[in-house]
C-alpha cells in the first residue's frame, strides 16, 4: 500500500476514491488469509488471523455509505 504512505488523516478523509481504494485493499488482504488453511495459520500464531479476516467485514458499511 505505498500510494498512501506519504497521505495524511485528512487527505483521507477528503479523498473518496483513496478511501475506496484503501477498503478495497484491506478487503483483499482479508479475502487472502481467510484462504491461508488453518494449518499454515497455526503455524503462524504470531499473525492476528481473525483480525485482519474479520476486517474485510468491518469495512463493508464504508463500502455502501453514499458521499
């Protein structure tokens, strides 16, 4: 995600596409490990797993919410 490590709060916040495009990223990663078996994931249990799953689903109401 290097296209925003220069941005700030507020460019964030006046930047809709950004936003979208950040939800978006954050849902793939999400998406991603939910496909990692839990098997590798035991084997990782240093990774908040269900955290970064259970992201994907936190952000949808970012998603559907109209400018």
């Amino acid at each position: 995600m290097a296209f925003v490590q220069e941005m700030t709060r507020e460019a964030l916040e006046r930047d809709r596409k950004l936003t979208l495009a950040l939800v978006k990223e954050i849902e793939i990663i999400g998406e991603a490990a939910y496909q990692v078996s839990a098997a590798t994931r035991e084997q990782m249990p240093d990774i908040p797993w269900e955290d970064i799953m259970g992201m994907r689903h936190r952000l949808e109401p970012v998603m559907n919410v109209e400018p």
